[in-house]
C-alpha cells in the first residue's frame, strides 16, 4: 500500500501550525546574508524563521536556506 509521506510529516495537532509554510531556497549567492533573504521574503508575509547555512570548515555560505513564513494564504494569493 503506498503512503503519502507528506501527510505523514506534520503530526502536531495544532491548528496555528497549518498555516506555517517551510521554504527551502537554493541557489542562493555565496555573499547573500540571512537578513537580506528574510527581508525578500518578508514582502510575503511574516518571516518565522531564516536559517542561512554555513560550512562549519571555511565559515562561507553553503548557497541555500530554510524559510518559514507564517501565513501561507498570503503568499498563495500574492502570486
């Protein structure tokens, strides 16, 4: 029987939570800084969270990040 592993993930039973939408965003510049991306995306909504990931080994940028933007009706219509 095949599942859907999406509807799996989010096993929290708080209805706030419906609403939260996690961004993965690839391709980034090595010079982007984690407040320039959240101030992008924070023309779509309320920015939760910005996780810019950096290489432990050179302290540079790895080129992609995670961001959670609070209202996903919001960022639906505006595109």
């Amino acid at each position: 029987m095949l599942t859907n592993p999406l509807a799996e993930q989010n096993t929290n039973e708080d209805p706030e939570n419906d609403n939260l939408l996690k961004l993965f965003v690839g391709g980034l510049n090595y010079l982007s800084l984690q407040s320039d991306i959240k101030s992008y995306f924070e023309t779509f909504g309320k920015v939760l969270n910005c996780s810019l990931l950096i290489d432990k080994a050179s302290s540079k940028s790895r080129g992609f990040a995670f961001v959670t933007i609070e209202d996903l009706c919001i960022l639906l219509i505006n595109n």
